[in-house]
C-alpha cells in the first residue's frame, strides 16, 4: 500500500480548522436557514448574532440546545485561516471593512478548494503507488496552488470546473480501491464481527426486500425513508445519495463510498464495521 502520510500530508496543508485565527468567517460569509440545524435566518455577509467582538461564539458550550446542530457538525477545512491570515495578512474585516465583502466571497471558494484537498489526501492514503496516485499528486498541487490565487482573481467558474475534474479522477479511484477491498474479502474467511448488540448485522448478501444492493447503481440515489436494515451495501457506491432518515441499522458499509452523501436524520445509526486489532 501507500507509504503516504496522511496526517503529516494535513498538517502541511494546514486543513484543521482554527477558530483562532479564522476571524469568524463562518458566522459571517455562509446564509442559513431556520431549520432543524439552525434557530433562526441568517443572510450571507450579516455576523451571527452570536459572533463576539474576540471572533468568538457567545453560545458555543450550548450550540445544539439553543438549536445550531448545523454549526456542530460543519468544517470549514481550515479555509478560515487560510483566507484570514494568508490571502488578507491577518487584517480582520472589521479593521479593513473594505476587505470585507471581498474575503467573504472567497471564504467559502477556498473552502471548497480545501474540502477537495482532504479527499485527495484522503485517496492517496488509501491508493497503492501508481499511475492513479501520479494523477492524485497533481491534482493535489494543482488545487493547492488553485487554493493560494489572490482574493481578486477567483473565480467559481474556475473552481467549479477544477472541481469537477477532481471528482472524475477521485470517482475513478475510489471504484479501484472499492473493487479490489471487495474482492480480496471474498478470498479470505470473514474475519470482521459486528457489535454484540446487532446478531443479525452480518446477514449481508441481499436487503430485506431481496434487492442486491451491491449490483444497484445507488450514485446519488434519493433513498429517503429506505429500510436498509441489514443491508449488504459493501463497496456501494453511495455518492451524493440522499439517505435522510433511512433505516441503516445492522448495515454494512464498508468500503462503500459516502462522499456527499446525505446522512440527515437516522431512523437507527449505520454501524460500520472495521477489523479487529491485531
């Protein structure tokens, strides 16, 4: 396998959030929606009504009771002090109200930019050496230097093609790497083992209504409400599915590939099984 290292590779790329140095950007550039995931509306480039004068949230020890889940489970991939501190040198927004409107515009264009670097690094650390690692190697410079432009010159258009591009190649991968863990599985005795609460978790070859998941084309399928308990969803290509509120108790997802794939609301959480230590 690759001798990639992934948390080196990160730290390098500097794709941990760090609230420290971000300015807030967070709270200000995104819109939101009063929603399950949020108390109230929010408008693009209006400070959340939480935002303090130190960039800090007034109600961060209590996100999810006063109603922001969303804000708990969101990452910004460390586009936050990427924009603040590298593309407008540490001068907050509120110093240079002038720069404002110019950094939130390219927050969430970096962001988008840094999501796509941690799949890349994601994929590498999953890829043995090869043509398809080459090939991640450069989209991973590519985007990296993409991810630097200055503020003036991003475009979405540029991002949205690069991104695109990137997709294809991580699509292609991830297919590979899904193949091959599947079938050497199936030249081994099953050595894997289900939580002691699920006996019934590894009855794995068809769904309960007999579908054979496996042979499905589920990429950005609408699975809303399905009953996959139990399923054998292994290797699956889950990207961009919509799997609000379906029922994944007892299934299998290993291998099977979630990228924007949305989770919602669980009916009974996914147990993704993963080998015992050696």
């Amino acid at each position: 396998m690759s001798v990639f290292d992934l948390t080196a590779e990160r730290e390098r790329l500097d794709l941990a959030p760090d609230s420290a140095r971000c300015f807030g950007l967070c709270c200000v550039a995104h819109a939101f929606r009063a929603s399950t995931s949020f108390a109230f509306d929010k408008p693009a480039g209006e400070p959340c009504p939480n935002l303090g004068a130190d960039f800090g949230c007034a109600v961060h020890r209590t996100l999810r009771q006063q109603g922001f889940s969303g804000c708990t489970a969101y990452t910004c991939y460390g586009a936050g002090q990427k924009v603040a501190q590298h593309i407008f040198g540490g001068t907050d927004w509120r110093q240079a109200p002038e720069t404002a409107e110019s950094m939130f515009q390219a927050f969430p264009i970096v962001r988008q930019l840094n999501q796509l670097l941690w799949f890349i690094t994601e994929a590498l650390d999953r890829c043995s050496p090869g043509a398809d690692s080459n090939d991640l190697l450069d989209l991973l410079g590519d985007t990296e230097q993409l991810a630097a432009t200055p503020a003036d010159e991003m475009s979405w258009g540029d991002v949205d093609e690069h991104c695109q591009i990137g997709e294809r190649l991580l699509g292609r991968v991830s297919a590979a790497i899904r193949a091959a863990a599947v079938s050497a599985e199936r030249e081994r005795p099953d050595v894997w083992s289900a939580p002691g609460d699920l006996p019934e978790a590894l009855r794995l070859e068809k769904d309960p209504r007999g579908a054979d998941w496996r042979r499905a084309d589920l990429h950005g399928a609408d699975l809303r409400g399905a009953d996959l308990r139990g399923a054998d969803l292994r290797g699956v290509d889950l990207w961009g599915a919509v799997l609000s509120s379906a029922d994944l108790s007892g299934a299998d997802l290993r291998w099977a590939d979630l990228m924007g794939a949305d989770l919602g609301r669980q009916t009974q959480p996914a147990r993704i099984f993963r080998p015992p230590s050696s």
